[in-house]
C-alpha cells in the first residue's frame, strides 16, 4: 500500500471513530509505529489532525484546506446523492458552470447522460472527466494551477468567466450559515465562485448535510442569493424556515 492510500484510510478512519492509536494502526496496517507516526505528522501538518499521546484526534474546523484527493473522500454517499438530484434539475442543451469543489466532480460524472451541454468550468478534474463527451462544449476558464484544489484561479479565470452567459450555475461551499451565508476557506476561491454567480441565470448551491451550520474565513455571498438549495438530507426546520423567508427552493434525497 503506497503511505497516501495508507493516510487517506487513516483520515476516513478518523471521520469515522474521531481518534486513532498508534500502536492500534501499527497492526492494522502491518507497519511499524514509527511508519505510522510520520503518517500523523504528515496529516498534522495539513490540520486535519490534532497529535495527541500516543495517537491523534480529528480536527475538523471548516477553515482548515485539505488537498483535493483527502477532500473527495469526504461523505461520498452524500456528494453522489447531490449529483443524482443535480442531474435531474439540468436539461439537455444547458449552459451550466460547475465550480471546482470535490462534489462537483460527481456532478460532472452524473452528466455524461445528457446530451448537447456546453460546460464551463475552472476545475482541472471536471476537464478531463468530461473530455471524451463528443457531443458537450466543454470551456475552461483558464487562469493559474492551484494543485490544491485541483482548479484555475486568478485574475485570468475571473475575466474568463465573465466572458459567458450561462443558464445555471452550480457551486459548492466549506460551510453553510443562515445568518453569515455561503463560505469557503480562502478569499481565492471565493472570489472565483461570485463570479461564477454574477454570470448565471440561476444560481443552485450544490452542499452536503455537514457543512451546514459551520462557519468558514472567506464569505461567497449570502442566503438570498442562491435559488435553490440541493442537499443530501433533510434540513431542520429552522433551516426549512429560513429557506422559505429568503425564497430559496431546497431538494433533498430521501
């Protein structure tokens, strides 16, 4: 097992349990405790994990920038059934702009059903999953690598999306708040997606149950601003409540 399958298994074992032991992942894993230290050490330094005696905990503030393959392990089941749901609220022939969240890869999976779609997007993954669709229009937004999160950021991708007049537009977010809105870790990536907003039609907000109610540094906008709300559970009823005052539709899986 390569030590990045070994940590992203760590990380998902940490979500699950919200702490490990050295001497207990040493055996698990068929490796000596100190392989395993260094497997902390290196998830510590992304601060996902706080090192404790012996083991470690998770940390799991939204402002903290995991790397893009850590992230799309999050809650798969919930981004898959986003995806489904995204999919049925988009028609063949659609300008759509996907941002370059880990749930939108799903989306961009769910799409290869459809036909005739011009696509705009700044995330390198969406690119090339949706390269082979010889029927879609596929537009990058251009602008500088960020191997973080896998997308296209700067001036240059900013002035690239506004060059288009999309009919939808789907983004995802680090934290969701009904009174400090839509946020994501850093002002880069924010900036980006309230580009992305100004050049839709409609704006649909793409986020798993666990972001809800978090707060992250970087505000993307606020509630109003979002037409509909897809999600893979049901919100509370303050939620619901909040949704129905700011005239904002939400779909949710079962």
């Amino acid at each position: 097992m390569l030590a990045v399958e070994r940590r992203n298994q760590i990380l998902e074992k940490l979500q699950k349990e919200k702490s490990v032991v050295v001497s207990e992942l040493s055996r698990e894993f068929e490796v000596s405790e100190e392989t395993i230290r260094r497997d902390l050490e290196k998830l510590s330094d992304y601060g996902k994990i706080i090192k404790s005696y012996g083991g470690a905990v998770l940390n799991d503030k939204p402002g903290i920038d995991l790397p893009f393959n850590m992230r799309q392990k999050e809650n798969p089941q919930g981004k898959q059934i986003i995806a489904g749901l995204v999919a049925g609220n988009i028609k063949d022939g659609d300008h759509i702009i996907l941002d370059a969240s880990t749930t939108s890869v799903f989306i961009a999976k769910e799409l290869r059903q459809k036909k005739h779609l011009t696509v705009i997007t700044n995330s390198i993954e969406n690119l090339i999953e949706l390269s082979d669709t010889s029927d879609f229009n596929i537009l990058s937004t251009g602008g500088v690598f960020n191997s973080g999160t896998m997308s296209l950021l700067g001036r240059r991708a900013a002035e690239g999306i506004r060059l288009y007049n999309a009919d939808k537009v789907f983004i995802s977010c680090k934290a969701f708040d009904i009174e400090k809105g839509v946020m994501d870790g850093n002002d880069d990536v924010s900036s980006i997606k309230q580009e992305m907003l100004k050049s839709a039609s409609k704006v649909y907000l793409a986020v798993d149950s666990s972001k809800f109610s978090k707060v992250a540094l970087s505000t993307i906008c606020p509630l109003s601003d979002i037409d509909v709300v897809i999600t893979d559970k049901k919100p509370s009823a303050e939620w619901l409540k909040a949704f129905r005052e700011n005239n904002v539709e939400c779909i949710y899986g079962e």
